[in-house]
C-alpha cells in the first residue's frame, strides 16, 4: 500500500519531514534547518538561476562553410571588363549557388555565469520553496543499497514519487547504480546540488548526512 506522504504544518515543527527508510517503512521524523530550507523564496533569482544553468548545458554544433571552406577554384571566372556582365571573382563566391555562406552559424559555447552568492541563494531559495510544497522527505538505509534498480523502483514507488532527486552526503555508487536506469531520478551529492536540479525535480529525497553537509 502506498505510503502518503504528510509534512506537519505546525508553527514549532514545521521544518520536520517524515523520514522512510529503503524498504518504503516510515522511520521518524528529521529536523531541516531553518538558514537553508527556511528561507523566503526569490522567484526572479530562480528564474535566473535556471536559465544560467539551462544555458550552460546546451551546445550549438551547427556549422556553415565559408568562401575559403568550400571547394572549387579561385581563378576569376571571366575577365574584369568587356563582358557586358557584371564583375565576379571567384566560383567560391556567396553569390554563386554552392559558394561559400556569409554569417552562417558555427559551433559554439555560450557560457553564462553565476556570481557563488547568488547560487548559493539561489539553491537555498530553491530548497525553501521544495519544502514548502511539502516535496521533501528524508531517507536513510542507503548505505545498505543493493544497487538492483528493482529494489530503488520499489522505494520510489512506496513513497508516490516517479520524478525524484535523491541528495546524499558523499558518492554512493551502488545508489547511483540502481537509479540510473529509473527516467526523471537522479543521485547528488550534497556538494554538487545546485537550484535547476532541485526544481527540475518532483520530490527531494535527501539522507540527514547531506543536511548535515549543506549546513556545513
């Protein structure tokens, strides 16, 4: 039976989140910081957050040949003067059908950048707004992981979640192999957490060692 998910609005607890462990079996409850996941949320540093990030992952491979790419000769096709037609150069020229093009794309990079307060803002605006949505719970027992995709598909299942981002303190790879055939999951460190991956994602699963690493 799926386990409903219930975060305590009350005033004094309203930073715990339930806890399950990798059987999909309650465990308690955790204790979020409030400095991270007790923040106002910064819609327009969000915004900018993820279109920085959105931005860095994309790649621009279009490619055009220039009049100096494209082959054929470079003689002139016809004299200068007394043709009655108009001057050319060569075959190669923009103006003739399979000549070179002018101001066409070429691969390219657009790196955009984020000043480190501002990520770091961004990601506790980020984390803040997850919370509030009630799309946080904590998860311990990773350790114990099989690395089977059965058994991650099986936890993910018992906790209602089919797109979820799993934080942990350190690398975890038999985590990280049991997840990575599972659409829309994706396993974290706590130090390489950024605000896109937190927003592209439904639910936030994280261990208290990984709250422990942010807080740091």
């Amino acid at each position: 039976m799926p386990v409903k998910k219930v975060v305590t609005r009350t005033k004094a607890s309203r930073l715990l989140v339930p806890v399950y462990s990798l059987a999909g079996r309650t465990a308690g409850t955790m204790s979020l910081p409030k400095e991270i996941f007790g923040r106002e949320v910064n819609k327009t540093l969000l915004a900018q957050a993820v279109r920085v990030y959105a931005n860095n992952q994309k790649v621009h491979p279009g490619s055009t040949k220039t009049r100096g790419e494209v082959q054929g000769s470079t003689a002139k096709i016809f004299r200068q003067k007394g043709t009655g037609r108009a001057r050319h150069g060569a075959i190669r020229a923009p103006i003739f059908v399979g000549g070179g093009i002018v101001f066409g794309p070429k691969p390219r990079k657009v790196k955009l950048d984020l000043p480190q307060k501002m990520k770091k803002a961004a990601l506790f605006s980020a984390l803040s707004a997850k919370l509030g949505e009630r799309q946080v719970l904590g998860v311990s027992g990773l350790e114990k992981a099989s690395g089977k995709t059965k058994e991650i598909a099986k936890f993910l299942g018992k906790v209602e979640s089919k797109s979820a981002l799993i934080v942990t303190s350190g690398k975890m790879d038999k985590v990280f192999r049991g997840a990575r055939n599972i659409p829309g999951v994706l396993v974290l460190p706590a130090n390489q957490l950024n605000a896109y991956e937190v927003l592209k994602h439904q639910m936030l699963l994280i261990t208290k060692d990984a709250v422990e690493a942010l807080a740091k």
